[in-house]
C-alpha cells in the first residue's frame, strides 16, 4: 500500500507517546490510492526503503492529505500530517538535515514500531521543500481553535529540535527562530505558550490546572476585552460582599469561596499567558 494512500484513510491506531504521553490519531489507514509510491530523499531516514515511481517535488500529496482531513475535521489525522511535515520541515530549515534533528523527533515522539517506516518516508519527502510550512501550521491553528494544548506541545517539541544541533551556545539559527515564530504565529497560540515552550514547558505539563477558559465560560478566540469583561462579571457575581447578603449554608457559602478563588486563579492565568 502506498503512503500517499494511506493518507486518505481512516485512523490506523498510530500512537505518539513521549514525553507528552497523548494518543494522536494518524492518517495511515488504507484506501484507493492512484500511484505508487513516491520516490524517498536518499541518505535520510528512510534511505533502506525501496521505493518506486516519480517524485512529488511540490509536496502537493502531502498537503493536499492534509487539506483533506482538514475539510473533513479529521484533526486527529491532520495532526499527524502536520506533526511530521513541521518537524521535517524545520529540521531543514537551516541547512541539511542531521543526525541530532532526527534523533531529537524521535525522542519526543515514539511512534509504533509498525509504523516507523511509513513515518520515515513522510518525513523526507516533507524536508523537500521549507517555503510551505506555514499553510500547515494555518490549518492546525484553525482547526485547534478551541483547544491549543496539542499546538503547545507540538511548539515544544519543535525547540527541541531546533535545538539538537546548535551546541553549547544553544543558539538557534535566524532562519529556525524565524520559522518558530511563524509557526507561532499562524497557530494562534498566546505569548505565554511561545515562553513556556522555549524553556522545555507546555501547559499540558502543568497537572492538575484546569481549563482558564472553561472555568470563565468563555472562548478561547475571546478578545482580551471579552475576557476581562467575563471576569469581572462573574467576580461581581460571586463576590464576598454579594454572597454575605443571601441567605446559604456554611458548605455553601464555602463553595461560593472556593468559586471566586478559581475565577481568579484562571483570570491570572489567561493574563500571564497573554501578557496582559
């Protein structure tokens, strides 16, 4: 079965674990495929696999795979496309792709020995070009609009990448910070996400936190005007003055307690991650 084949199917079980520990659904199920498959990048990942057919310079399979599940809202296999082709991607960025950049996505992401192959060829004919990244990040962000934690972590994992070659400085290449920031950008993720990311964190690593948004009853695509407006009117709603004049039991009254220090804890959060 070819790759690009597979692409267009349905969820085969393709499990990323790592450091993030979360199951990402990946296009590498079976259905019709027109061709067959497409000539892999030699002397990278995949140089031990045969392969036959021409090549796709254009990258047009990949992304059009990627539109595909995106139209479809597939974002489990979207997901996985874009994971493969922005590491692949940015690992080429800066010049040819080394040992370190390959290592480094494989650490962060253990893919199933089943499917390692079809991921290894995906990621070389994904390093072909670098001028296409951003339209894969653009859709990850739309179709992760409401929830950022998956984009977070694949941020992180992105520095860590970038990072697996650049020394004892530690000093990324203009055209790698370049590529993170747009990445960033077209993600749509808040100011904060780009700070813990670059230290090696994510909000997913943050246990026990829940959801700032959920807990405000507001959107994560709110303005920051939205936000603040939520908040101070649920502060008024639930401020001590205000419960001290209803008549509660002592539970309840310690609940409504327990409520404002919730609000307030998910409104510093949203500030700091917006820099507000």
């Amino acid at each position: 079965m070819a790759i690009w084949g597979k692409m267009f199917g349905g969820v085969a079980g393709f499990a990323v674990g790592g450091p993030f520990g979360a199951l990402m659904g990946a296009a590498l199920g079976h259905a019709a495929d027109s061709g067959s498959l497409l000539n892999p990048s030699t002397g990278g990942w995949s140089e031990r696999f045969p392969a036959r057919g021409r090549p796709d310079p254009n990258n047009a399979a990949f992304f059009g795979a990627a539109k595909i599940a995106a139209a479809m809202g597939k974002k489990d296999q979207l997901y996985a496309i874009g994971l493969v082709a922005l590491c692949a991607k940015l690992a080429k960025i800066d010049g040819p792709v080394n040992r370190s950049e390959i290592n480094a996505f494989k650490t962060c992401f253990q893919f199933p020995p089943d499917n390692v192959k079809e991921v290894g060829m995906l990621f070389d004919r994904a390093r072909e070009r670098t001028d296409d990244f951003e339209m894969y990040a653009r859709e990850m962000g739309n179709a992760y609009g409401d929830d950022k934690a998956p984009l977070e972590n694949l941020m992180t994992a992105l520095f860590r990448i970038a990072r697996a070659d650049a020394g004892a400085s530690r000093e990324l290449h203009p055209k790698e910070v370049d590529f993170l920031q747009r990445v960033h950008r077209a993600f749509g993720l808040p100011p904060g996400a780009w700070d813990r990311a670059e230290s090696g964190g994510s909000r997913a690593a943050s246990s026990g936190e829940p959801d700032a948004y959920r807990v405000l009853g507001i959107a994560r695509t709110a303005s920051d005007k939205e936000v603040r407006v939520r908040w101070r009117m649920l502060i008024r709603e639930y401020h001590p003055d205000v419960i001290a004049q209803k008549p509660m039991t002592d539970i309840e009254r310690k609940r409504a307690q327990e409520r404002v220090a919730r609000i307030n804890a998910a409104w510093d959060r949203i500030k700091r991650d917006r820099q507000l």
